[in-house]
C-alpha cells in the first residue's frame, strides 16, 4: 500500500466541489487543496522512511585499561538569592525586596569503576570486573588527578578522588574482547526492489538461529554457537578476541554457526532469512552430523568485496579430514586480517524503502481528514467562481 495513493482524496474532493459547487470554488482553492496533501505525503515519505532503514549490527572492541576513581567529597560555593516581604507601599500592599546569602554546598562523588576502550569510548564496569582486569593485565598505575583544589579532605574519609588504573600489555592471550550494539543504514534489507529475497515463514525461523546473539553482561556476545561441537567454548572465546581485536581496524565481526543433522539447503535459508546478513559480518555456517567429525556442508555469508575469501573459507573448512575449531578460527582471524574488504552500504543509497504499513495507514487518515475540511472551507468561504 503506497502512501502516496492517499493524493486520490484531496483529487476526488476537488472534483467533487467543482461538480457540485461550482460557483462557489476558486481555481486555487483546487490546487491549495492538492498541495497540501502533497506536502504531507512527502515529508511523512521522508521522516517513515528514514525511520525504516536503520538495522542493528555488532561492532568489537578490546579493553585498553582498567580504572577505579576513589570517592571524593567536592566543596561547591554558591551564591543564591531570595525575596522577602519588607514593607508596603502607599497602596497597602506588600513589597519585597531581594537578599543574597551563602548557599554553599557539598556534593558527595561515589567510586567509579569503569574501562576504556581501543576507539576512545568508556564503559562502566563492577568492581569485581575491575579487580578481574587488574589481575590479568598486572600492572598498577597511580594518576593524581589534582581535584585538591575542590575537594574537603575532613569530609572525604582520607581520600581525595585520585585514580588507579591498570593497562593492557599488548599479550594476545589476555585480551578483554568487548561488543557493542549500534545502528546503521541497511536499505537492502527493508526494499523489495532488489535481490528478492525470499520471505522465510515463522515456523522455519523457529528452527534457525538469531542473526545477532543477546549481548550478556557486561559486554560479551557469543561468536561460535549454535549445536555442540568439540571445543566449541574454546573456539568461541578465542573467535571473541579477534573479532575484538579487527573490530576497529578491520570493521569486522566473524562469526560461526554450527547447525547439526540440518541439510545443506539449510545454510542457502539462513542467508534468505538474515538477508545477507549486517555489512560488517563474515558468518560461516556449517553443517554438522552425529557420530561425523567431518563438516557435512559449508555456506560463507558476507557481503565483502572479497569473494575469494569466502570461496577460499569454505574450501579450507570443507577439506579438513576432522573438523578443528581451534585452527579454523585462527585461519579464518589470519585471512580476514588479510583480505577482509567491507561492503560500503552507501552504494545501496538509490534503493527505495516503503515506509512501514502503520504509518502509511496514519497519513491516509490525516489526508482523507484534511482533505474534507479544505473542501467544507473552500465552499463556505467568501470567495466565489
């Protein structure tokens, strides 16, 4: 249902008022009418539409430092004023006048426990998670933050707000992989005008994967999952890191989806069903067998400008005599770190995106409602034919 087809009320309305009541309706009148709705569909076309595109995708991060900030008690010296009655005027009635006086005051600032990322961003953590960090990356560094300017020390439990921070090494293994969910502009996803996806019904999507897995606290988002496999929380935990360590630099996720005893038309539905997937991700979905150590199918869904790593992804995997999670994950890491080219979604700017059913329902209505009170208006008024 196109939203522009409500321009038909404002169009019958016209030609109604010129049939009926002629002598009464100006030639403007028709075309203010026509207009108007015009405007409106228009805009609404713009602001729904925009709204329909966004998608949400992953993006990976590790943490470059641990910090804690100890409480601090901050004097705050203000001035404030007040009115106050101070009399009356020759009339009897009360006048006030206005008197300064010191309302200074302290504010109190808790311990803070937070990280901070590779692109400059900062989340907060518990303090469990800091001491974890602490513990792992081994270093313990102190930073005067030099609040003594503002701070009460016979108020602050002998601690002034300084900071003690523990940064990561640059070790491999002690990475602390980090997900993050953000929006962008996926048209392809939303248009029916191209690569005609085919629309997976809801019993079929019961029996496949979420595109995105649920972030769990504070930060982490499974990387390998789907059916049991050997070594498969290994492989996850270590898939987490790289995908932490080229989330930034590389502007990718991988991902890997295990689905066992599911034909290989299954891998083809997948790709139906997420549409390609995000335009960050490089997911291999794998097909898996009871009592079969070898991958039974192989389907890559990327939408990189590298189709030879995918073609090269899915021979490596469907080659092994056993399948190994461990040296699969570090093959695919060391191959995207190589050859990972992001699709640039701008590319995709000239698609057009219906707006969503319920808004396209709203602008009828608004239309339809306009368009009958610019006719009762162009009938009563004072200008005639």
């Amino acid at each position: 249902m196109s939203i522009y087809l409500a321009l038909i009320y404002p169009i019958l309305a016209s030609v109604i008022c010129l049939i009926f009541f002629y002598t009464r309706i100006k030639w403007w009148e028709t075309l203010t009418l026509v207009g108007a709705a015009f405007i409106i569909i228009f805009i609404s076309d713009l602001i729904f539409g925009d709204y329909n595109y966004t998608e949400p995708e992953y993006w990976g991060n590790y943490v470059t430092k641990t910090c804690f900030e100890e409480e601090w008690v901050e004097y705050d010296h203000e001035t404030c004023t007040e009115s106050y009655p101070c009399g009356t005027d020759s009339k009897g009635n009360t006048e006030y006048c206005t008197r300064t006086y010191d309302c200074s005051h302290y504010d109190t600032h808790p311990e803070e426990y937070y990280v901070m990322l590779n692109d400059g961003r900062r989340i907060d953590v518990t303090k469990n998670k800091y001491w974890d960090l602490r513990k792992r990356f081994g270093t313990n560094t102190f930073v005067d933050m030099h609040r003594e300017d503002y701070y009460d020390m016979s108020r602050s439990r002998c601690k002034d707000g300084d900071m003690y921070e523990s940064c990561f090494q640059g070790e491999f293994e002690k990475i602390e992989p980090v997900v993050t969910r953000h929006d962008y502009v996926n048209r392809v996803i939303h248009s029916k005008s191209l690569f005609n996806y085919t629309e997976v019904s809801d019993s079929l999507k019961k029996t496949l994967p979420s595109k995105l897995p649920p972030i769990n606290p504070p930060y982490f988002a499974d990387a390998v999952r789907g059916d049991w496999y050997p070594m498969m929380w290994e492989a996850n935990e270590l898939l987490q890191k790289y995908n932490g360590l080229y989330g930034k630099e590389k502007e990718c996720r991988i991902q890997i989806i295990l689905m066992k005893n599911q034909p290989q038309s299954s891998g083809e539905l997948l790709e139906q069903y997420w549409k390609g997937g995000n335009m960050n991700e490089f997911n291999i979905a794998i097909g898996i067998k009871d009592g079969y150590n070898r991958a039974t199918w192989c389907r890559v869904i990327s939408w990189t400008e590298n189709q030879t790593l995918k073609i090269e992804t899915r021979d490596y995997i469907m080659l092994q005599d056993t399948l190994q999670l461990i040296p699969t994950v570090n093959w695919v890491a060391k191959n995207i770190a190589e050859g990972f080219n992001r699709k640039n979604f701008e590319a995709f700017k000239y698609l057009k995106v219906d707006p969503p059913l319920w808004a396209v329902i709203m602008v009828h209505i608004i239309v339809l409602l306009m368009s009958i009170a610019l006719a009762a208006w162009s009938v009563v008024n004072e200008f005639e034919n």
